[in-house]
C-alpha cells in the first residue's frame, strides 16, 4: 500500500506515453473500492508539472513497475 509521501517513479515502458517518465508524490489515500478486495486503493498523485491523477493500486504498480521510492 502506497502512503502520502511516497515518490512514485512511472518506468519507461508505460504504456501511455503522457507518463513516461516521470515523478510524482502520492497525496492522498482516497479509501478503497468496495467491489474489489484486492488491491481496490486509489491515491491521488502530484506530478512534477503540478497536474493532478488519480490511479487505482493496481494501475499504480503497472505503471511504476511496483517501484516506490
């Protein structure tokens, strides 16, 4: 589980090159997804260009490669 604080680094085999990469900070644990018990978590994230995405733990991991720095 991601935590606020955590830099998050999206690899360079992501899939949609608007992200490739780049960095950016978890802000904020924005609560679970009540039909999926398995890794249902989204975050809110801050990217270095100051745009703000919401991923769910799952599209986190695949994007970052499960890298959390």
């Amino acid at each position: 589980m991601y935590t606020p604080g955590d830099l998050v680094v999206v690899n360079d085999t992501c899939p949609l090159p608007y992200f490739i990469g780049k960095t950016a900070l978890v802000i904020a644990n924005m609560g679970m997804d009540s039909t999926d018990h398995s890794h249902g978590w989204y975050y809110r994230l801050e990217f270095h260009d100051g745009k703000y995405h919401i991923f769910t733990h799952k599209e986190l991991t695949l994007l970052s490669k499960g890298r959390k720095q």
